[in-house]
C-alpha cells in the first residue's frame, strides 16, 4: 500500500482533486454570481408588490410568487435534465463546469428571491411608512432604506444560497457537470478509492466552512443593531 507521504502518492492525488476542486469553485462563483443578481432583484420585486407594499400589484404577486414555488418545489437533480436543451443552447454543451453553471443558477434563484423576501419582511412597515413620510419615492426606498437596513440579513442569506450551491456542484459533477462530484464518482467509487471519497468530502466541508465564516463576519460588520 502507498504511504500517504510518498511523493507519487501525494502527486498523483494533487493531479486529481485540484482540477475538480478548482472547476467546483468556478461553477459556484459564477452561478452564485447571476443567482444573487437575479434573485434579489426578484426578491425585491415580491416585496415591493405585495399587498400593502410600495408598489402593490397583486397579480404580479401572485404570477412571481407561484413561480418562484414552482421553481422551489422542482428536485436539483430534475432541473438538470430538464435544462439540458437550454444549457446546450446557452455554452453550446449540456456536460462540464460551464454547463452545470445554468441549472445552477435556475436551481437558486427561487431560494434567493425567498429569502430576499423574507428579510425584507423582517424590516416591518414602520421603516417603510416613515420613508414614504419623508417624500422618498420607491426607487428611494429599494436602495436608501430596504437594501441598507436589511445588508447583515441579506448577506447571510447569501451565505446559505453560496453553501447550498456547493452541494449542489456536487450533485451536478455526478451526472457531467465537472468539479468534485466528478472527482468523487470516477475517481473515488468507481475506482474503489476510499481516500480520494474522503479527500473529496474533506475539501468540500472546508470550502463550506470558509464561506460560512466569511459570510459570518461580514453579517456581522453590517449589522446596524
């Protein structure tokens, strides 16, 4: 058996788990990237439409939200599938990194607007009420006082969207998608290889925590409380 110091050894595991550590982070960063954009923006767009909100629209409401269920309510694994043809459409390829970044994004742009939602919510109307007060107009409000007051909650929901992601990469990596799924099916269990399994398990709980505690502190510098 190799030792786990032996330079081959220790060559050959670098050769395979940074290639699908790196594609893991550039299909996180890039699908966390459009998911937060277009999320908070939806999310906003819940908030500000709802009954009794800023810009109160109802139908729309209704139209957004139960899309946003929908898309909620769909398995990781489906949305992949069913996204082939468009991310074909999209990169020109329904496998690898590049193509696992569209049912990525699709995947977390309900959970995003959701959670974008919520923190709004959690505000209340009186923050609201006292601009609308002052003359503010709603563009005023979105970006002076809702996104401001509600900074340390919307990173943390961030966080979790960037947390959820990564575990997602590794679902998408089993079926073609690259990264360190990819790395764990072919390498490790395909080729019996326990210690590339719980390298591959290692770097993820890893990339996990870092995120969370960068997330962590930056929550808490914004926090106005």
């Amino acid at each position: 058996m190799m030792q786990i110091f032996d330079y081959g050894y220790l060559s050959q595991l670098i050769s395979i788990l940074m290639p699908g550590t790196a594609d893991t982070i550039f299909m996180v960063s890039i699908s966390s990237l459009f998911a937060i954009s277009i999320g908070l923006g939806l999310g906003v767009v819940l908030y500000i439409t709802q009954p009794g909100g800023v810009c109160e629209i109802t139908l729309l409401n209704k139209i957004l939200g139960t899309i946003v269920n929908i898309g909620r309510s769909i398995p990781f694994v489906i949305i992949i599938i069913a996204v082939f043809p468009l991310s074909r459409f999209i990169v020109g390829t329904s496998i690898g990194r590049t193509a696992a970044i569209v049912p990525l994004t699709i995947a977390a742009i309900p959970f995003v607007a959701r959670l974008v939602e919520a923190n709004l919510n959690e505000l209340g109307q009186g923050i609201v009420e006292a601009a609308v007060s002052a003359g503010a107009t709603p563009m005023q409000i979105i970006f002076r006082v809702l996104l401001p007051e509600s900074a340390s909650s919307l990173v943390s929901s961030f966080t979790l969207t960037i947390i959820s992601l990564i575990g997602y990469s590794a679902m998408a990596g089993t079926i073609g998608g690259g990264g360190l799924g990819d790395v764990a099916l072919r390498h490790g269990y395909q080729r019996f290889r326990t210690d590339i399994l719980i390298l591959t398990v290692l770097i993820l709980v890893i990339l996990v925590q870092f995120i969370q505690i960068v997330g962590q502190i930056i929550s808490k510098r914004l926090d106005k409380r």
